[in-house]
C-alpha cells in the first residue's frame, strides 16, 4: 500500500478522467491519495472530490500564488471549513518567489502565517510549499514553532539541505515528489537520506513532476510507485517496507485520516 501524499485532482487535466486515476492509482498499489487545496474558495469542489471517491482525502487553503487573491482569510474561517469529515490537512501554504509576478512577499508571508495558526486551531497538519524561499521560510517556520508548536510536512521538496535539517528539527516531515528521480538529483537524494526515516512520506504533485520513466508526460498518482521505487532504492531499503514506512508515516502525520480508516496511527 502506497499514499499519494499531494496531488491536484481539481485541476483541468484530470476534469474528464478522475474515476480512471483513482482506478489507475489502485492498480498500482497506491491505495489512498490527498487532492490539496490551492484555494480556499474552492472548498466544495474538493469536498465534492472526496465524497465522490472514497480513496481520496482533501485539504483547505490558499496556494502562495493564490495569496494575493486570498490575502485575508481568517485562520478561524480555515478551520472551521477543515472540519468537514474528509478535510485532513490545512493548505498548501507557504512561499514561492520563483516568479517575477508573485504575490508580495509580506503578502505571502501573512498567508502563510494565517495557515499555521489555522492548523493549530484546526489540530491537522499544514502543508508547505517553498520554492526559492529557504531563508525566509527557515525564519518564519522557526518563529512559529517558538510560538506554538504545529504540525506540518515540506511538501515536493526540492530546497536546500539546511532547509531539510532545519525541518527536521523543528519536528516537520519531508515529501518526495518525481523530481528526486530525475537523473541530475543526486543532490535531492542525499537529502532524502539524510532526513529520519519516520519523516519521510511521497507524492506525485500530479499533474506535475511525472517521474522516470513517464518524464514529459501528465502525472498521475499511480506513478507515486515509481518514485518510492527510486527512493527504496536511495535509502536501502526493499521497495515492500518502504510502501509500509512512509504509509504509517503518512497516518502517524494525517491522523485524521488514519481515525478514519481505522488505522492505529
């Protein structure tokens, strides 16, 4: 059994098709997907997503390069809207200054900010986007870890090392997406193996980052095995105990989730 950890079910690519990539994804071992939440506005379709499918959990809130459309939605107002029954995560939040036309920094960061305290009032964990961000995210997770403690994963990371130890320390797990595959990531794999095994879960981040061997294509959630394959292969371990590894990590971060599947998290 496999989690997809992150991917985008809402998105256009998957609008005509998404009983096929549950169905596709389950043929490949990957048993349980999370469809994440860019907008809050759109909470009823990924709630119509998840009721629609049984496979599929879902997550509330505001993409950074949504901040600006979002700037001020209230961490109550998350919260409160995460408390749907298959609602188990908050986000993805975070910062991204890859883009010359990104939202502001400050803007961003006042997001981001209001997604960790909903995460707190909500008691799920926050899911975390940085891109080209290391330093001001160090700072800003650092601050609020001091202020009260959450939980949260670095969802598709692909930062640097100190970001990742950082993280760590402050008591984050760290997602893997099909990037740590790609033949020029041996950087990113060093990572991986660097982070506990107990913090470590997998995504696709579908319809992006397909990893080898279906590169240049639409991701999908079943390609999740193809990046545990690489990653059981990275950190030693038989490709069955680290399906098993990162799905209890999964439910030990998720607990929603496992509460719900029954699952001992």
């Amino acid at each position: 059994m496999l989690v997809d950890s992150h991917c985008h079910l809402d998105f256009p690519d998957f609008a005509e098709d998404i009983p096929g990539v549950v169905a596709r994804a389950a043929a490949a071992g990957v048993t349980r997907l999370v469809t994440i939440s860019t907008r809050v506005a759109k909470a009823d379709t990924y709630r119509a997503i998840s009721e629609a499918n049984p496979a599929v959990w879902y997550t509330i809130g505001t993409h950074p390069h949504g901040a600006a459309e979002e700037p001020d939605v209230a961490p109550e107002t998350i919260a409160a809207l995460a408390e749907a029954p298959r609602c188990v995560g908050i986000g993805e939040a975070g910062l991204d200054y890859h883009y010359e036309d990104a939202a502001p920094e400050a803007v961003q960061e006042r997001v981001l900010r209001a997604h960790i305290e909903a995460a707190r009032l909500a008691g799920l964990p926050l899911v975390i986007h940085s891109r080209d961000a290391d330093s001001h995210m160090e700072a800003v997770l650092t601050d609020e870890m001091a202020r009260a403690p959450f939980r949260a994963v670095l969802h598709c990371f692909s930062s640097g090392a100190r970001l990742a130890q950082v993280g760590v320390e402050l008591g984050l797990s760290v997602s893997f997406s099909g990037i740590v595959t790609f033949r020029r990531s041996d950087a990113l794999r060093d990572i991986a193996r660097s982070v506990p095994r107990d913090r470590i879960l997998v995504e696709t981040d579908a319809p992006f980052l397909a990893p080898e061997p279906h590169r240049g294509r639409r991701c999908e959630p079943a390609y999740t095995a193809d990046t545990a394959r690489v990653l059981a292969k990275t950190l030693d371990l038989p490709f069955e105990d680290f399906c098993a590894l990162t799905t209890a990590n999964f439910y030990r971060l998720f607990a929603k989730a496992a509460a719900l599947d029954g699952v001992a998290a």
